[in-house]
C-alpha cells in the first residue's frame, strides 16, 4: 500500500488479493468513521484484464487505462529504491 494525503494506492498481483486488501481497507476506514467512495475510485490493471471486477460496498469500481499518481510519491519511492 502506498498513500499520500487522502490518496491510496493498493498493489497486488492477484485480484482476488486486491479484492481482500479494498474489503479490509474499507472494513478498517468504517472504524473511524471514514467511507471509501465507490464513485471517486478507479482500478488499473496491467497484463490480463480479463474480466476483471473490484467493488467498493457492492459497488463496481472502474477500471482506468492509465492514471496520475502525486509526485511527491514518485519521488520517495525512488528513494527508497536507490
């Protein structure tokens, strides 16, 4: 998981595992009474995109070609990897 201000990024070669990571991140968000917006969310996925689905409380999310992330992120995890 990588985060930065409101943002999160979540990462995983499985999307059964995505899956798990977004129900517990929602699960643990509702504890301090914090809400995942299924309509502010986008998924991305690289290489086999086959029917793919994520959801956010029975929600589907989309599924983008490509997105943004903050710099300031890019540049800690380059950091972090030199």
């Amino acid at each position: 998981m990588i985060g930065h201000s409101d943002d999160i990024a979540l990462i995983s070669d499985s999307p059964m595992a995505l899956q798990n990571m977004t129900t517990e991140l929602q699960n643990n968000a509702a504890k301090v009474g914090l809400r995942i917006s299924a309509e502010k969310t986008k998924a991305m996925a690289v290489g086999n995109t086959q029917a793919l689905s994520l959801s956010v409380d029975h929600k589907d999310i989309e599924f983008v070609g490509h997105f943004q992330y903050p710099e300031t992120v890019m540049q800690i995890m380059t950091y972090i990897h030199e």
